[in-house]
C-alpha cells in the first residue's frame, strides 16, 4: 500500500486523541449466546434494519465531539440501507458482547469492520467482503533494534483488546515478550510514541490513516506473513433473503460509485481497502 499526505479533516482528530464520549470499549468478542429466531428480510422491511458496530473505532465507527455515532462502517450501513429500501437504526455496542448480540437478536447485522474467521462463523453468517486487512508492526521511527518477532524478547509489546492481533501477540509470546493491551488504537499509539510499549501490533489502515493524517514518527516493520483476509457484514444464520440483498447492494455500491465517495470521506488518498 502506498500512502500520501491529504489535509488534516477535523473528524478524524480522534484517531489519535480519545474519543470524546464513546460509548463502546473494544474486548474479547464473545461468541455464547441463547440465538434468537432470525429476522430474515420480509420482517426488517416492515420494522427498521437494527445494525452494530463498536463505536470505538476510528475512522471506521466512533462518537463524535457531539456525540453523534459517525465513521466508515456507519455510512456503509446507511447507503445499503437505501439500496435495500429499508428504514435503519444504527446502534454502537460492547465489542466483547457483538457477536452474542447479533445472535440472541438484538440486531439484524454487525457492519462492524468484522474480520472473517472460522470460530466467528461457527455463530453466524457472512456476507461477501467489502474491503481487505490484516495485521501490522509497528515501532519508533529511531528504533532500528526490532526487524523479526525474535528481535521482540524483552519487549513490551502493546495490541487492542479482542483484535487479531492481541489473538496473535498471546499465541506466539511463551513468556518472551510482554504484553500490554489497550482499549483502542488512539492510547496504543501514545504509548507507542511516548515509550511506554516498544512494539505495537494492530490491524494496519487504521494506522495508515493516522499516518496520513499527522505526522507521527513511527515506522511498519516487515517481520514476514502475518494474518490479514476480508472485513465482512456479519449476520444471524438461516436469513438467506437477507443476504442476497446485502451482498447485491454492496456490488451495487461498488458499480454506482457511492462506495469510493465513502472511502474517500473517511479513510483518504493512498490507503486501498480491496
């Protein structure tokens, strides 16, 4: 991914200032649930289309200084609403509760910037992708002492709470290393810059975007394959109406444009998402 300076939007100050607030913290998702019976298309069209996301994840979904829930998983949610001629509400919740929930049906779709994985699709269906990440390294500008995982012995080591990247930070410690975690990306990255953590490890366009968008001297280090696959709408099983129509209106769009007018509003130049 290449990257390149755009100006400054003042709704994206909180990638890198806590969020005035915020009404959601990221955890560890929880999958167990008593699942509700699923509310396939037929009856959201009666009702209103219930959606989730965090709120607590710039630029993706987070609370404004006026506390209005606003980001990039926020007006996808809206724009497949209108292509599906549905009325939809759009609530943040706990990310360690989301996936429990969505199934014991408190919502109808996590447009959550929710990552495919095999434990999460055992509790519930996917839709086809709407962009591409995965997992990324990260150090001090000055710091030439760290270019493998072997280089992290001794290190503290920071990752968000419930992300990829806290699962593979754990998994691959035995005791080598020192993990510390964080409730979002904007707190990682002061302690990463301040030298609280030397290393921090956190899904990469939310960091490409700060990087666009204030000069932080911090610098990604190649440490070889790391987790990365498609970010997806996450919904309750056996609701197949529902996802024909979400799947068809995220190709549409793609097709009609309004797909790249989101992008460009919330995640900015050089930062690809397919």
């Amino acid at each position: 991914m290449t990257m390149h300076k755009v100006p400054f939007h003042a709704h994206l100050r909180s990638l890198l200032y806590p969020m005035a607030g915020a009404v959601a913290l990221l955890g560890a998702v929880t999958l167990a649930s008593t699942p509700a019976e699923a509310r396939d298309l037929p009856a959201i069209k009666q009702d209103v289309f219930q959606v989730a996301n965090s709120g607590a994840y710039p630029p993706f979904s987070y609370v404004d200084t006026d506390g209005n829930l606003v980001g990039f998983d926020v007006d996808i949610a809206r724009a497949l609403a209108d292509e599906m001629g549905v009325d939809v509400n759009i609530q943040s919740s706990p990310w360690n509760g989301i996936v429990a929930a969505l199934t014991g049906g408190r919502f109808d779709a996590c447009i959550c910037s929710m990552s495919v994985t095999e434990e999460r699709e055992k509790a519930v269906d996917f839709t086809d992708g709407y962009y591409m990440s995965g997992i990324s390294i990260w150090v001090r500008g000055e710091n030439d002492d760290i270019s493998s995982v072997e280089d992290f012995e001794g290190k503290r080591v920071g990752s968000t709470l419930g992300e990829t990247g806290n699962q593979w930070a754990t998994e691959r410690t035995d005791g080598r290393w020192r993990n510390q975690t964080f409730q979002g990306l904007p707190d990682m990255l002061n302690a990463l810059t301040t030298g609280r953590i030397d290393v921090m490890i956190t899904d990469d366009i939310p960091v490409y975007v700060a990087l666009n968008e204030k000069d932080v001297d911090i610098k990604q280090v190649d440490v070889g394959e790391l987790p990365s696959g498609p970010i997806a709408i996450a919904i309750q099983e056996d609701t197949p109406k529902l996802m024909a129509a979400l799947n068809e209106a995220l190709e549409e769009i793609k097709a009609n444009g309004t797909y790249q007018e989101i992008v460009d509003e919330w995640i900015g130049e050089g930062v690809e998402l397919n």
